[in-house]
C-alpha cells in the first residue's frame, strides 16, 4: 500500500503525533509511507527521522483571513496527491481533513480520518466531510458510538484503541524505583499519587486536589501529588495555595522522559471531564504497573478493569474522588498487586503490535471493498 498520513499541528502535537509516528514507523518496513506536516511540527521533525519515511513540508492554514496561504497550501498538497496517486490518506483533524479533500485529484485515494477527541461533530462542514470519506477510526468504543449518531455513520466506522510501546513503558527495578520515590518523598510514609497526563484544565488535576482538601488533616498529610506537564497559570497556583496543598502538591514540568517520575508513583490519575478518549498517559501509567484512578469520561473507563487494576469515578464528582483517595491510602499494601495487573493488562491489550495489526486490517477491508 502507499499511505500518506496527515496531520495540522505545528507545533507539538500531542497524541495526533505520536499516533502518527508510531503508525508511520511500524508500517514503512513493508509499505510506502508519507508524512505531511507544517515545518517545524514535532511531528514533521520526527517523521524525518524514521527509515523509509518521505515527509513533505505542508502547511494547513486556518482561517477566513488566511485565504491566500490556504490557496497556496492547497495548490501544493493536491499536485502531491495527484503525482504521487496514493491508495490511502490518512486525515487527524478538521484543519487537514478539509484542506485534503479541497486538494483530491478526479481519481481519488481512499480517505481515512481517525478521531482523535471527544468534541462534537455537528454542522455542515461535518456534513460534507462525511459524504467524501470512506472510513472513520475511532480510538475507544465510545467515540464509535457517539460517531454512529452522526452523518459519518454513511463511512466504514471501526475501533482501534490506540496502542504504546509496552517495552519502553515497562516497570522498573524495584530498586530503581525506590531510589526514585525517594528523590520526591519527605518522608517513607507518604503516598505517592501523580500524573504525566498534562496540566490542561480539562485533565481534572484541580478537580482531585479540591476533593484531597476535603480529607482529614491526617490523611492529607500521608499525600504528595506529582502533576507533570507545562507550568499551571497563576491562578492554578494561588488556587492550590488557598487549599493549602502548596507543600503536597509538586509540578515538576514537562519531562522529556516521564518515565523517572512515573516509575517513583504509588498509583497514578486521569481525571478528564473534556476532550479526552482513551488517554495515551492512562496506559503508559499501567504499562509501568500503576493502578490508576480514572474518571468515567468518553473512553476512559475502556482501560480499565475497576477495582482490579485501578479505580473509576464519576468526572468532577469531587466527594467520589475523595472516597477513592482515601481508599487508595487505606489499601496501600494492595497497590503492588493492582499494579501487576496493570501492567498484565497492558501486555494484553495495550502493545503496539495488536494496535498496527488493526489498523493494518482496516486499511486493507476498505480496499478490499
């Protein structure tokens, strides 16, 4: 097959680009695989790094203001589309969804388009984009189901719940990873719950430290929390200082390797009420053998198998994500087990062979058919 992937961000990308990169690089063994992406993009810089892979650089302009770089960008991407006749372009948001299908040749490539998020998909700029695209990957069961309601339940519809590289998210040591619990405890006694998930608003990180300033002095005492991701605001911060958490709660920044600080957690949180979908940190954090405290939000709960490898509560229901707290420092002898069937579950379902092998046979159903 020859694929070309697209993808609108320009800057990091999050989760659209490590979905890319990660499919682009397993797939250029034994297929013709293109990238496009904004110069400068993680995802371009990335791409160029991968054997085998051509990256164009492509700008996906937005905007009624930006009319002329839009038409530019256009002229670009539809003379690669039509020199290079791919079987299959792979779309990953609105931006680039609706500057490829402006740029479609006569005889066109199947058009996949993965959704990434949980925003709705109304209007007429939806309606349109359904009636040209073939299939329709969504990364959990619930994103399906919301899309079967939708004018894209005229494509193809499958899941494929994203997948990650449970060799690189592997436990660490046990040595190791005392060694790194204690960079961050004051004190042996002190339970160690963070997240690498981020520092958006939507994550719910403020959500569970307002439940945590409701426990007993006691408790909240036995508690240090870690919330990787980029700097919160100033009035993040003052909000966590007036619930008096600014000793118990720790924001160690963006990481380039979060795995120090995931392998030094007693348990790990993705508390999202927005946006989210399946979460690739959910399943980096289990991969690692940590239980984790999930909201019941979009796909989040499809990770998870509660009371087993980690608990579930109803998204911003603070009173629910103080119970789960206080049961988790109840159960602290329990942890380590919870983590083992974390990371046993992670070896099941979560492993990037399963996740190209799906998507593979996606690709290869919508041709067939």
């Amino acid at each position: 097959m020859k694929l070309l992937f697209t993808n609108f961000h320009s800057g990091d990308g999050g989760g659209h680009t490590t979905y890319i990169r990660t499919l682009a690089a397993a797939l250029a063994s034994h297929h013709e695989i293109h990238v496009a992406a904004p110069p400068g993009s993680r995802l371009n810089r990335e791409a160029r790094t991968l054997p085998g892979v051509f990256v164009l650089d492509q700008p996906f302009p937005n905007g009624l203001g930006r009319w002329r770089a839009r038409r530019r960008a256009r002229a670009q991407l539809a003379h690669y589309l039509r020199t290079q006749a791919f079987d299959i372009v792979h779309v990953n948001g609105s931006a680039d969804h609706r500057l490829v299908l402006s740029a479609m040749p006569p005889k066109r490539p199947a058009l996949v388009w993965t959704k990434h998020n949980s925003k709705p998909v109304r209007g007429i700029g939806h309606w349109l984009r359904a009636r040209r695209t073939d299939q329709v990957i969504a990364v959990c069961d619930y994103t399906r189901r919301e899309l079967a309601a939708t004018a894209y339940r005229r494509c193809r519809l499958s899941t494929v719940h994203n997948g990650i590289d449970i060799d690189h998210w592997s436990p660490w040591p046990a040595g190791d990873a005392a060694a790194e619990s204690a960079r961050w405890r004051r004190d042996d006694d002190l339970l160690l719950l963070g997240s690498n998930a981020g520092t958006a608003a939507y994550k719910g990180w403020l959500d569970l430290l307002e439940a945590v300033a409701t426990l007993a002095p006691e408790l909240r005492r036995r508690l240090r929390i870690l919330i990787a991701g980029v700097p919160p605001k100033a009035a993040e911060r003052e909000r966590v200082a007036a619930l008096g958490l600014q000793d118990a709660v720790v924001f160690p920044g963006v990481l380039a390797d979060p795995r120090p600080m995931v392998a030094a957690l007693d348990a790990g949180f993705v508390l999202s009420y927005d946006v989210e979908t399946i979460s690739f940190a959910c399943r980096e954090m289990m991969a690692m053998g940590k239980p984790v405290l999930l909201s019941n939000y979009a796909g989040l709960p499809e990770n998870l198998a509660a009371g087993q490898d980690g608990w579930l509560v109803p998204a911003r229901d603070r009173a629910s994500i103080a119970a789960a707290v206080t049961s988790i420092l109840e159960q602290r002898s329990s942890l380590p087990a919870m983590g083992a069937a974390a990371r046993a579950h992670a070896e099941r379902d979560f492993g990037l062979p399963l996740f190209i092998q799906r998507t593979e046979a996606v690709y290869r159903a919508l041709l067939a058919g």
